[in-house]
C-alpha cells in the first residue's frame, strides 16, 4: 500500500542516505572519496537542496513515500495555479522498478490542474525512460545539466492525496 506522511527532522538520516542514492556523478566519478568524504559531500548538498526548495517554493510540500508501511523515498512538489511541479521524486535503489514511482505519478496526476513538470539530469538514464515512458515529453531546458519534462492533459481530477 502506498501513502505518505510529513517529513520530521528525525528523517534527516535516512533522506541524506537516500539523496546520497540519487547522485549519480559521485557513483561514477567519485572512487577516490572515502566513505566518510562522500557523506560530508551528501550532507552539504543535501542542505544546500532543501535550503533552494525552501526558498524558491516556499509553499511546496514535502513528503517521506511510504510503501507496505516502510520508509521508501522521498516526494517533494510544488502545486501552481496551472501546474504540478516536482521538485524531486526518490526512491531507495531497492524499490527502483517494481512499479512504486508510477503510482506516485498517478496520485500526482489527480492533483494537477493542466500539468505535471519536472527536470530529471542528464545523467539519470533510467529516469529519464521512466517518465517518458508514463507520456511525459522533452520541453526545452534553461540548463544543460539536464532535460525538463511535461505532461499535459486536459481534464482536472479528483484530488486523493
């Protein structure tokens, strides 16, 4: 089943942990940190983040995905008056691909009013495919570091979040 709750700064752990997951440069270009380097580096980046999200979305949403009662990722959206924008959708490596990512995108269509929208990086193949592969299209980017993606449709729907 899934659902969601707030985000409480007990989380912070495991949502460092779980951003740690997501940063595919450090994955591939970061062999000569150590361990505890490439936790110092997650840590900053991370507040960094939610510093950025606080203070260009201050009225976005932030939320821990929750599936068969368990801890799984992290949503993070922000609702305008004609579109849903995600700031980021994360899920632990070892709920990647059993159909999780494609629920919350289906909640979240419900909630939009004309469209979904976000940035995935260029580095995030599986991402990439994945939304694409749910309708969204390739709209043009102001930054090169990565694609930005939207959905359109056309009727509104019920809100069940």
């Amino acid at each position: 089943m899934l659902d969601f709750r707030k985000i409480k700064p007990k989380d912070e752990d495991f949502l460092i942990h779980l951003y740690g997951t997501t940063r595919f440069d450090v994955h591939q270009n970061g062999h000569h940190l150590s361990r505890e380097q490439k936790f110092d580096f997650y840590t900053q980046q991370y507040h960094l983040q939610q510093t950025h999200y606080k203070k260009n979305s201050p009225k976005a949403n932030f939320k821990i995905v929750r599936y068969n009662n368990k801890d799984v990722g992290r949503l993070t959206y922000d609702n305008t008056k004609d579109e849903l924008w995600i700031l980021e959708l994360s899920l632990l490596p070892e709920m990647r691909g059993k159909g999780i990512g494609k629920l919350i995108i289906n909640r979240l269509e419900t909630k939009a009013k004309k469209s979904l929208g976000l940035y995935v990086s260029n580095l995030n193949e599986a991402g990439l495919s994945f939304y694409k592969s749910l309708g969204f299209k390739t709209t043009e980017s102001e930054f090169e570091y990565c694609h930005k993606l939207t959905k359109t449709f056309e009727l509104q729907k019920e809100s069940i979040m």
